[in-house]
C-alpha cells in the first residue's frame, strides 16, 4: 500500500505540473484551441458547422445625414444612427468599466467598434446603411416601463427596407421586424445581421473574448485570436443564436430557429470582434412585403433574464459537465449574499456548509489515515517476508485490511467525491455575473491599498493564494506520518504545486479553498484529539 501510495502522489504531482494546461480545457477552464480552418470546403449538408474563411469584409459604417436616436430605460442608453438603424453605443446602467470610483458605464459598443456598423443590415451581401436611402420620423425614447419602438425606413436597389426594433423596459431582449417590398420583380433578397465589438472581456486565462454560437442548441466557442484575425470562423445549419461573449458579457443575434442560417466571424485588422448572421434568400414579387422576424441581446450575462430569453439563448452561461451542481450552488450563493450583503461571506457560509454535509465523509478519511498508520508496522514485516512474492504479499495485505477493518481506499475517496463539488463551484464563481467588481475586504486593514476590491479577478497581493499554501502545509504536517519519510517529502510537493496552481485564480475560489483548508484543519485538529 505505501507503494501504491508513493505511486499516487508521484501521478498527481506530475499530471499536475505537466498536464494541467491540457485538462483545463478538457474542463472547459482555459479556452479550447480549434483546429486550423481549411482554406477551401465542398458544399456541406445543411445544419453541419463548416469552419471556413469567411467573405471579404463589407464596408465600414461612416455616419453620412442623419442624426442620433437615443434609447434610455433602466437598464441600458443606446444610441443608434438614423441611417440604418446602426449602433453607436450601448452602455449598461448597472455596470461600470472597473472598480475605481470614477469609472464610466461599461460600453458594449465601442467607439472602434461602431466603425462595423453592429445591428446593422446587408442585402444581398452589400451593406444597406452606406449604400441606402434612410429616413427616420420618430424621436428618442425614454422607456421607465413596457416597450417602445422605433422605426427606420430605407431603399435600397428597388427593395424598400422597414426596420422596426422594439426595446422593453426589463431585458436586454430587443426584437425585430424586418419587411421587404421590393417595386419589381426580384429573385430573392439575402438577408446580414451585423454585430461588432472590441474585447470586452476580463483578457485574463479565466475570461477570454470568444466568437460563440448554438448549433441546434450545443455551443460552440473560438477564442483563438491568430486564427480569427488571419481566417475567421463559418458555420451553418440550424443556428438558435450567435455573436460575442465573454464570461459576464455578450452581443447576440437570435434568427428565427428551424432554418438553414450562416454564422460568420473574424477580427478585423483595427482588433474589432466582428460577426455576421446570414439568413436563407427571401422571396421577393412585386408590391408584396416580406417579413422577417429576429431578436438581438446586448448586454450581461444574468441569468435570470437568460432564462426567459428565446432560442435557448441561457446555453451561453457554460458550467460544463457538473452544470447540475454549479446551478444549486450559484443558486445558494444568490441566496447567501441577499442577506449578507457581501459574497465573500457568502463564499466563506457556503465553504461552511459544504464542509458540514461532507463532514462525516472527512471524519471517516481521518479515521482511516490513522488506522492505516497503526498498521504500518505490520505491513513493514509482511513487507520483508513476502519481499519477493507479490501475490502473496498483496493477500496478505487484504487479509490484514479485512482482519482490522480498514478500507486502503478510505483516505483518498472523500476527496475524489469532494472533486466535482470544487469544479461546479469553479464553473459556478467564473460565470456568475454578480460576482464581477464584487469585494469582500477592499482595502487591506490599516492601508488605502486595493486588496480584495474584486472577487472575479486575481489577488492583486497574492496574500489568499500564500495563506492557502501555507494552510495545506499546516495540513500535511497534521496529516498521520507515512512510513518513508521519501514519501512525506512527496506529499509535501503538494502545496507548492497548489499555490503555483492558484496564484492567477479568481480570488473568489482562492476564498474558498483557503477557508475549506482551515475548516479541515479545525476538523482533523478535533477528529486526531478524539481518537487519542
């Protein structure tokens, strides 16, 4: 068993060091590298993703006649252009830009960004709001409640062009109602949507920027941003919605579902995120409107207004495979800081009990170390005379587990069973809207120096990830004596690793893990002191 263990501790610490990088994004915790975009594809099936090098860029939005059309509700002011109904700006009345006092509301659309003309249209592939005629009858919008409209009609090639985009008071759900009439007979019409933005994300190894889509509702992300600034990214089929996002963040176009729809997406050479959704061609006779409906989503990441979003549009909060118990835990978490008022204490009550509905689970790891180091003796003389037979060796194991009651597996079980807890509480703290610019002690004790300001980022002093490896260190020490001291120093390897681990982890899970620590080493300080 002792060498079982050394063998344990060595695959642990080296698939650790070695192959950390690629079991994150297995996990889904560090971004997935696509594989290289071939240069030229055959015509696919419908509904099959075909990552392909996208068209040429269409031109850049420059504001010609016209003039700004405000949007205000308590969510968000947009400002669109008369001209097409282009975005110029999108900023969020609930976030801000960072945690300084002074700092702005966060702007979906950038300045840079408005240059590619986000929710913007292109007909047969040619952009409608440089090469339309645009007229705008209706005023700006102050919205406290309910919903509110406006409407930008264009002509463009003999087609005419309505645009009627309604806000609502309580999302960042915007629909759409696109008609077409074209004076003569035409073939069709194909219709773009436009989305663009800079990097919006946290640009850290836990938040990166990505061009995301559902395909019949699986996601899909590229985040790869060589690849998408030399060849973009394509895909078609069935798409429920598709655009750019972040961890918190995302710009979104939801088409009507049920048909065979073309995601495009590259980043242009000013570093702007641009994306395209193309519909199927729509028929066009003369004098007769054609309809087509859509939906956009600028904005945070909430949960709650996901849910009820269409097309499914909550798949892009990702929690990866322990969805199941990231959702329960976030849910707590919720709960927690309603009445606490801060979720770093909602973190710490929620470590609490965690630890409290594994602590008979804990116990019994305890027990079970001490156990195995009472027998340690006689393994070492069942060691020396079974030294060269190992079947008999390993019977004799079993008789002497079974002849105490000692389960070999015992001290390691509990903490595989604890594993998933701590990714879901991962997926859970790194998706969860709530948590970005969340504190906890924003100013360390006695100084004007930022300390944990925000949860969602890094220890900008790296004090919680130390404290961490020193309360693992604290815990090996307390942990029973192996028989070969070789194998302590192993283990010992541990904390290091750990540390190294957690030093750029988002401070929030940093928290937990630490205040975990300390309750183990409460708990194995009073389980050592029982069994005495």
């Amino acid at each position: 068993m002792d060498n079982r263990r050394l063998i344990l501790s060595v695959v642990i610490c080296i698939a650790l060091l070695f192959g950390w990088q690629a079991f994150s994004e297995h996990m889904g915790w560090l971004p997935e590298q696509p594989q290289p975009a071939p240069t030229e594809q055959a015509a696919q099936p419908a509904q099959t993703p075909a990552p392909v090098a996208p068209a040429v860029p269409v031109a850049k939005f420059v504001p010609s006649e016209g003039r700004e059309v405000r949007v205000d509700t308590p969510l968000y002011e947009a400002v669109f252009h008369s001209g097409g109904g282009v975005l110029q700006s999108f900023k969020l009345k609930n976030y801000n830009a960072s945690i300084t006092p002074d700092s702005p509301l966060f702007n979906m659309v950038s300045p840079a960004a408005a240059t590619v003309a986000p929710m913007g249209l292109l007909i047969n592939g040619q952009p409608s709001w440089n090469m339309g005629q645009w007229s705008f009858d209706g005023s700006d919008v102050k919205l406290e409640n309910g919903d509110a409209t406006l409407t930008f009609v264009g002509e463009m090639n003999g087609i005419r062009i309505t645009r009627a985009i309604t806000f609502h008071a309580d999302t960042y759900l915007m629909d759409e109602k696109v008609t077409l009439v074209s004076a003569d007979a035409a073939p069709a019409a194909r219709v773009s949507y436009s989305l663009g933005a800079t990097d919006f994300s946290g640009k850290s190894n836990y938040d990166t920027m990505s061009m995301a889509w559902s395909l019949k509702g699986s996601l899909d992300r590229d985040t790869d941003v060589e690849d998408l600034t030399k060849e973009g990214v394509m895909s078609s089929g069935d798409i429920y919605w598709a655009g750019l996002m972040s961890n918190y963040f995302l710009s979104a176009v939801l088409p009507e579902m049920g048909q065979n729809t073309v995601f495009k997406g590259r980043i242009t050479d000013g570093g702007v995120w641009r994306a395209a959704v193309e519909l199927q061609d729509v028929s066009l006779n003369a004098g007769q409107p054609s309809e087509l409906h859509t939906a956009w989503w600028i904005g945070p990441k909430s949960r709650a207004l996901l849910d009820a979003a269409p097309n499914k549009l909550k798949s892009s909060i990702d929690m990866g495979i322990f969805t199941f118990l990231a959702v329960p835990l976030l849910k707590l978490l919720t709960f927690f800081d309603g009445f606490l008022g801060n979720w770093g204490l909602a973190i710490i009550l929620l470590t609490i009990l965690i630890k409290i509905v594994f602590w008979p689970l804990s116990r019994k790891s305890f027990k079970s170390m001490e156990q195995m180091k009472k027998l340690q003796p006689m393994m070492k003389q069942l060691q020396e005379k079974y030294k060269n037979d190992k079947e008999a060796l390993s019977r004799e194991m079993m008789q002497l587990y079974k002849t105490y009651g000692v389960n070999p597996m015992g001290g390691c079980l509990p903490i595989l069973i604890q594993l998933p807890v701590f990714v879901a509480l991962y997926q859970a703290l790194l998706n969860c809207i709530e948590l970005r610019h969340a504190s906890f002690i924003t100013y360390l004790p006695g100084t004007d120096i930022l300390w944990l300001a925000d949860l969602s980022v890094k220890d900008p002093l790296y004090i919680t990830p130390l404290v961490m490896g020193a309360t693992m260190f604290l815990q090996q020490w307390l942990s029973p004596a192996m028989g070969d001291p070789q194998q302590r120093k192993i283990m010992m390897i541990m904390p290091v690793v750990f540390t190294v681990m957690f030093i750029n982890f988002p401070a929030g899970l940093v928290l937990y893990w630490l205040c975990n620590n300390i309750l183990s080493i409460i708990q194995q300080s009073w389980t050592l002191h029982k069994t005495k």
